[in-house]
C-alpha cells in the first residue's frame, strides 16, 4: 500500500539560464498574502498605524526572516562546514534555512520597530503571529514538490512514500539496519513519513485556523503571541517524531532532535507570555 511520490517538477518554466522554482514561488504568495491579510486586518481593527505601516513591517521583517534563518541555520545545523567553506554562506539557493533562526530575526526586527515607534512588542508581535502560518504552510508544500525533508523510514506504516531523492539517505540506512536492504531493491527506495505534509497541516491549517478565530475577539496584549510560540513548538516537536534528522546532526544523544530541542524554549516562553498577559488583562 506504499504511496509512490508523484512526478512534479520543481521548476515551473525556465528562461535562458533562469529557472522559476515553486519553492521560491511560494514565498512570493506568502508575503504576498501577508501584506493583503495584515492590510485587512488593520483595516477591521481601525488600528490605523499598522494599515499606514503595515507594508513597511512586513518587508522589514520578511528580510529580518530570511537573514536570522540563514544564520540560524549555519549556527544551529551546519557549523563545522560553513566555517570551513566561507563562500558557501552565501549560496542560499542550494537551500537551508532555520525556522527558529528566522523567528529570532524577526523579533529583532520588531523590537526596533517597537522603540522606533512606541510601541509594546507584543502588540506588534501580536499583529504578525496570525500572518505567519500561511507561509509555513506554503514553505511545507514547496519542501514537498522539491522532494526534499522527507521523513523517517516507516516499513510498517502502509500509507507512507517512496521518495525517489531519498536514495543516499536510504544506503545510510541500510547499513544501519540491513534487513532493509530487499525493501530497497523492489521499490528503488525506502517507504518513508510524507511529513511536509504533516508539517503542512499543523504548522500551516491548523495553526492559522487556530490564530485566526483566537485572534477575532479583542485580546490581551500578548495572548495571540503565547499562543502562537506554544501551538508551533507543541506541533514541530510532535512532526519532529516523524521527520528524518539533518543526516550532518542525526539524533542527538540518540533521543532527541536539533529542531525539538530549539522548540522546547518556545513554548515555555509562550506560557510565560500567555499567563502574565491573562493577569494583565490589558487588552488592545
């Protein structure tokens, strides 16, 4: 019953020399609905400040993201072979990223904006929390059509994938656990958790849902924020159970992951931030 991984091409057309991937498409239609989404919400709220700069933020944050991920990626991931391969930092489009570099990048971000402004930095936080989840979710399913951050082998689960880009990772495997070694030769590959798309689910729909009917009733300042850090470190480190560990970390003291191990502080500061918020009761 094994699901095999459908034939998508990651590239949408090319031109010249120049290629248009879905995965950096996908970034495109989320910040771009994060403009439109933010716009509106301003607008509804009449909280005129954030319809005036709302563009301004998003931008400023949007790169903010994309400079602490980077970052965050080779200190967190990747540190050993950056600092021997200078140059190679440069190189994002051969990929890596860190969600929880890029959350840190914001929040430095949104703490300037804060005192440039004055404005609390949970008020603002509060303002781009219910933004975010589109976009993980369009990142998730961009991780998916490029077959990349596949899960863990999964022989027993009679619904998981066969991805093709897996192979290198499967002969690691297979020297590990070598009864594998048929399943690999009937199927060209191991049968693995599709868990981008488990990622999709939780960190894109659900947590959307979850921020957006939470964040419809006028709140105190710093609630959406809790619970945006709790629901995205309770979900990543669930998926985590079922995504294959960056092969350069592995599992570390063979229990735990890099990814679950960044999300525990998340969701203690949620519940920090969530419980002196509800004592505060100050509301927007």
């Amino acid at each position: 019953m094994y699901i095999f991984f459908p034939k998508l091409n990651p590239i949408i057309f090319t031109f010249g020399s120049i290629s248009a991937r879905w995965y950096g498409f996908m970034y495109i239609i989320s910040f771009l609905f994060a403009i439109w989404y933010g716009k509106r919400c301003s607008i509804k709220n009449k909280k005129k400040w954030y319809e005036k700069k709302v563009e301004t933020l998003l931008y400023a944050v949007f790169l903010g993201s994309c400079i602490g991920g980077r970052i965050g990626y080779i200190i967190f991931y990747n540190f050993t072979y950056f600092s021997q391969n200078i140059l190679r930092i440069f190189y994002v489009w051969e990929g890596g990223m860190s969600f929880h570099g890029g959350l840190i990048g914001a929040v430095i971000v949104m703490t300037y904006f804060s005192l440039k402004y004055k404005k609390r930095i949970l008020e603002i936080s509060d303002f781009i929390a219910p933004l975010i989840p589109f976009g993980l979710g369009a990142g998730r399913l961009g991780n998916f059509i490029n077959s990349e951050l596949w899960g863990r082998v999964s022989p027993n689960f009679s619904y998981a994938m066969i991805f093709p880009n897996s192979q290198y990772q499967d002969l690691e495997t297979i020297k590990k656990h070598p009864q594998l070694k048929l399943l690999f030769e009937k199927y060209g590959a191991l049968p693995r958790h599709p868990s981008q798309l488990y990622e999709f689910f939780l960190e894109g729909l659900v947590l959307f849902f979850i921020l957006y009917f939470f964040s419809k009733k006028n709140r105190p300042i710093g609630c959406t924020s809790g619970l945006f850090l709790i629901f995205y470190g309770v979900f990543r480190i669930f998926v985590e159970f079922f995504r294959e560990p960056d092969p350069q970390i592995g599992l570390l003291e063979n229990v735990i992951t890099m990814g679950q191990i960044l999300s525990i502080p998340m969701i203690f500061s949620g519940l920090i931030i969530l419980s002196i918020s509800s004592i505060k009761k100050n509301k927007l």
